[in-house]
C-alpha cells in the first residue's frame, strides 16, 4: 500500500518547522553565551570571542530560518 501523499507533506512540514525551531533556539542560546562571556562570564572568555558568539548566534536566530523557508518555500 503506498503512502498517502498528504500525510507525506505533513511530516515533512512538521520536520522542517522543527528544524527551525531549533536553530532559532540554538541561536538564542549563543546569544545568551556571548553576552554572558562579554559581561564577565566564568567560562574565562574574552570581549572579542563572547562578542564573535553573539553575533552568531544573532544571525542564527534571524537570518537561518528565513533562507531555510524561502528555500523550502513550495513551489506556486
């Protein structure tokens, strides 16, 4: 028996938001290192790397999800 089409997309549609909720996630975590590291943090980092993280982690959280979706965009 052959899978149904419809259910096919879905699962893809569940897989893909999941995959940017993660990196979304991911991203604010980074954010959250960086600026940790840049205020003083104990992981004995320095201004320019915590700094390097969040805006990582910034482009992550912004910039990933919206190249994912136009890529992911179906066609019309």
């Amino acid at each position: 028996m052959t899978p149904d089409p419809k259910a096919i997309e879905d699962k893809r549609a569940r897989d893909r938001f999941a995959v940017m909720t993660g990196l979304k996630l991911g991203g604010v975590v980074l954010m959250l290192l960086g600026l940790w590291m840049m205020l003083g943090g104990a992981l004995g980092g320095r201004y320019g790397f915590g700094g390097v993280l969040f805006v990582v982690g910034l482009v992550e959280t912004i910039a990933v999800p919206k190249l994912l979706a136009r890529r992911w965009r179906s066609p019309k």
